[in-house]
C-alpha cells in the first residue's frame, strides 16, 4: 500500500461531508471508511489496495516464511508453487490467529503479517 494519510487528520478522512442542500453527492462527498480512502488516495494518484501478485523471491519455510501483510484478520492469496506456475493455483486464506499458513501442493509456507491501515509500512 503506498498512501499515508499522515497529511489528514486520523478520523476525519473515514467520514465525507455530504452533500450541501438541494444537491446530490459525488462519490467523495458520500463515500466513508475504506471506499473514501480508496478515493483520496486515487486523487493523490496512488493505489490505497495492495493488488500485486505476492513477489516469491525462495520457497518459504517454518524459519523464512512469505510474509503476508495485511489490515484484516484474514487474506485470501492464491500459491502457483515456486517457481512461479510450478503447480496449478490453489487459494488459501492466510488467517491472524495462525502460526502458519501452509500451501498443500508445494508446502511453501505463508505468515500473517498486520499493518495499519492509517498509516501502512509498505
């Protein structure tokens, strides 16, 4: 995720104002919580969502796992094996509450990883 909202105030992006009287609102004046973000950042000319294929740079284990970032409880990934497209792709959900995450197919092991959604380290 490459926007901050370090330059707005922490609550105040989460709410929109509204439409004045007698008008109807745009997208940016009605929209609130994660969809608003998505707006500013957009108007910023950046990306709010994370939507890039998980770089595999080694098969992970129990000690190097992929770290999978997210501001969820959960993310769903799809594993193609390493190398890339080594098996067919199978989805597996990445959950907070687990040690690990494990693919079936070609054992490559996935950690959850939580970000801020205000401010993201990515």
């Amino acid at each position: 995720m490459l926007f901050s909202l370090s330059a707005h105030k922490e609550v105040e992006p989460l709410l929109g104002p509204g439409a004045k009287a007698g008008t109807i609102p745009t997208d940016l004046e009605q929209a609130t919580g994660l969809e608003r973000m998505e707006i500013l950042a957009k108007m910023e000319g950046k990306e709010f969502f994370d939507m890039e294929p998980l770089t595999l740079t080694h098969l992970g284990t129990k000690k190097n796992p992929i770290l999978v970032k997210t501001c969820d409880d959960f993310r769903y990934i799809g594993c193609t094996g390493f190398p890339s497209d080594s098996h067919e792709n199978i989805w597996i959900t990445v959950e907070k509450g687990h040690d690990i995450d494990r693919c079936p197919e070609c054992g490559c092991v996935y950690k959850y990883e939580h970000v801020n959604v205000v401010n993201p380290n990515y």
